[in-house]
C-alpha cells in the first residue's frame, strides 16, 4: 500500500510540474554569479523549487542526525543508570 501511495504521488508531481512547464513556456534570464542562462519560466520554477526542496532535505538530514546521536547519548546513560541502580538494590 506504501509503494503505491509513493508511485501515484510521485506520478501526479511530474504530471503538475510538466503542466506547469508547458503553461509557462515564457523564456525567461536567469543571472547565477557565474553564468547567464536562458530557460523557459515553468522550467527554471521546477529547478527552484527541486533546489528548495533538497536544500530542505539536506538540512533536516543533519538536524536528525543531530537527534539520533543525542538519542544514542541518553540511551547509553539510561543503561548506566539502571546497572547502578539495580547493583545497589542487590547490595540493600
């Protein structure tokens, strides 16, 4: 059910992004600090939009990478805890 939610997703995302390439086929300058391009709108939008969404990407990837190793930390001293406490409940 997953794999087919994704596909159909991901399916109806290139059918929007080729209806919005094809609405606006107006050529359009982009200037980069290195480079003058010429593209149509629809086209330079979706590149955007694609730069957006990685640049997002990347950043949550490294926020949960952050979280997964402070999860690692405070498993590691819930473990030490428990040893302690469950060596002096012996010891009492």
């Amino acid at each position: 059910m997953s794999r087919f939610l994704i596909i159909t997703v991901v399916v109806l995302v290139g059918l929007l992004a080729l209806f919005l390439s094809a609405m606006n086929s107006t050529q359009v300058e982009i200037e980069l600090a290195f480079a003058r391009l010429r593209s149509p709108l629809g086209v330079a939008l979706i590149v955007a939009f694609t730069l957006g969404l990685l640049g997002g990407l990347f950043w949550q990837a490294k926020w949960i990478a952050q979280l997964l190793n402070e999860r690692g930390r405070l498993r590691r001293a819930l473990r030490l805890a428990e040893s302690k406490a469950r060596r002096e409940s012996e010891a009492a």
